[in-house]
C-alpha cells in the first residue's frame, strides 16, 4: 500500500488505511508531539508491538470492527488520562 497514514485536523489526527501497522511505519518521534487522535481505517486488522508507545497527547482512539490483534505495548506511556477509545 502506497499510503500507510494520513495527517487531518492541523496534523493532530492520525488516519491509518494500511491493513497491518508495526511502529517503524510510523515516525512516531515528529508525529507524537501533534497528534492527539488515532482513527484505525476498516482494513487496519494488526496493530504491532509498541506502535504508538510514547504518545503524550493521545486522547482518543477510534478502532475498527475488524480489529484482531493490538501488540503488546501497542500504547504504553501513552500517559493522558482522558484518553477515549471507542468503536469496539
């Protein structure tokens, strides 16, 4: 798949279309500072280990229904404790 992610809302909201997403897709170090929301896309099945460890202003997650697996770690020290996570 050309496009793993997408930027919307000033680079705040994360969309993923890839159907499997490991953390080297990702270049969390730039992304994590401005987003605080994830949307998975209907074909995201697989979140990897430790693909978004470390995203301080998470606040919500939208998943899939057809969500199989979140990775171990998939959201450690993701620290903010209003996150939302919804669509499950």
């Amino acid at each position: 798949m050309n496009h793993i992610y997408t930027l919307e809302e000033n680079e705040s909201r994360l969309v993923v279309q890839a159907s499997d997403i490991i953390a080297s897709d990702i270049p969390s170090r730039s992304l994590r500072r401005s987003v605080t929301e994830i949307v998975l896309g209907k074909a995201v099945a697989t979140i990897g280990t430790r693909t978004f460890q470390g995203w301080p202003l998470l606040t919500q997650v939208d998943f899939n229904d057809g969500l199989v697996v979140i990775g171990v770690r998939a959201f450690n020290c993701c620290t903010n404790p209003e996150a939302v996570v919804s669509g499950m």
